[in-house]
C-alpha cells in the first residue's frame, strides 16, 4: 500500500523531471539557434570575403594589362589577397564585422568590440596593401607617412579601393583617395603619380 509521503515524493520526482525535460528543450532550442545563427555568419563572412578577392583580382588583371610591367607579381599577391582574414586573431571578428556590415549593424555595440578592434588593427599592419603596414602608429592623430609603400603593394592598393567602390557604391576610388590623401596617408610625388596614372585605368567606369 503506497503510502501518502511515497505517493507526495513520487509527484515530486516526476514534476522535476517533467521541469528538466523542458529546460533541456529550451536549451537545445537556444543552441540551434545559436548553431543556425553562427552557420549563417561564418557562410556570409565566406560569401562576402570570397567576391571581394574576386573582384580585387579583376581590377589587379585591368591594371597588369594597362601595364604589364606589374604584371607578373601583382596578379601573384592579388591570388593571396585577404588570405590573412582566414586565421585568427582575423578570422572569427571578421565574421562579426561583415555580419554586422551586412545587416547594419553598429560593430561598436558588440561585447566583443576590443577584439574586433584588435582584428582589425591587425590586418592593417600584416598586410603590405595598406598604407597602415608602413606605420607603427596607425592610431595617432595624425597623417601616415607612406613613402615606403612599394609600387606592386601601391597597385594592389588601388584594386582594392576599386573592389571597395564596387562593393560598397559609397564613392568612386579616385574620390577615396583625394578625401584620404595628405590627411590620413601621406604619399610621395611620385607615388601620388602612380597612383593617378592607375586609377585612369577605371576613371572611365565611375562615371
């Protein structure tokens, strides 16, 4: 005969079972949405990234066949452009950083903002293309002095500020430049003559 404290702790146990079953069912539901969340991030970030390397070799091709002395080693760096957002400390924050990108998103609300910052900071002192990789004070206030940025590095510069302008439809590269030139980065003559001569090359297309 099953007594009433058998029968009270036989409720109990099967209520706090029913209760776990619900929290586990809630918490898987929280997990794949997470998974589902993350998935749709990483396969935008790789979506994203990889049109952005096409379109930097696209404008790298235009600007090896209006001067092929270039020819040979930009389209080389052009095939390894970004490649540095596919490792860390770059790639997980450049997932966040694109997925805020595309759903207008402000990055600098995120929690892990120092680490996005840090990323960021990163791929501009690791990769030769940015004038920042010649600076080892990218966060003065004050103008970067590019003059040792190479001539390859400068051409594939301006491939990217092209694929940028394509992507983004902000401004033309040329407008880019002028608005960074001599406050931000500060060229040499001849530098700056380079670069006029290869944004010719697409002057053409921003009108």
């Amino acid at each position: 005969m099953t007594t009433l404290l058998e029968t009270l702790l036989n409720v109990s146990v099967s209520e706090m079972l029913s209760a776990k079953a619900v929290d586990d069912s809630d918490k898987n539901t929280s997990e794949a949405r997470l998974e589902f969340s993350d998935t749709r991030k990483r396969k935008w970030f790789h979506e994203r990234t990889a049109k952005h390397i096409r379109m930097v070799q696209e404008a790298a091709k235009q600007i090896a066949d209006a001067y092929p002395q270039y020819a040979k080693q930009l389209m080389q760096n052009a095939r390894k452009h970004d490649v540095s957002k596919y490792k860390e400390p770059e790639y997980e924050p450049y997932i966040e950083l694109s997925w805020c990108k595309k759903i207008n998103k402000d990055p600098t609300t995120l929690q892990n903002w120092n680490k996005i910052q840090n990323a960021i900071l990163h791929h501009l002192q690791y990769n030769k293309h940015h004038p920042e990789y010649y600076s080892d004070d990218i966060e003065a206030d004050k103008p970067i002095d590019v003059s040792a940025m190479d001539d390859i590095s400068i051409c594939e510069m301006v491939a990217d500020w092209v694929a940028m302008s394509k992507e983004l439809q902000t401004n033309t590269p040329r407008e880019w430049y002028i608005s960074k030139r001599n406050t931000r980065w500060i060229f040499s003559d001849e530098q700056d003559k380079l670069i006029d001569k290869l944004l010719s090359v697409f002057d053409k297309e921003s009108e």
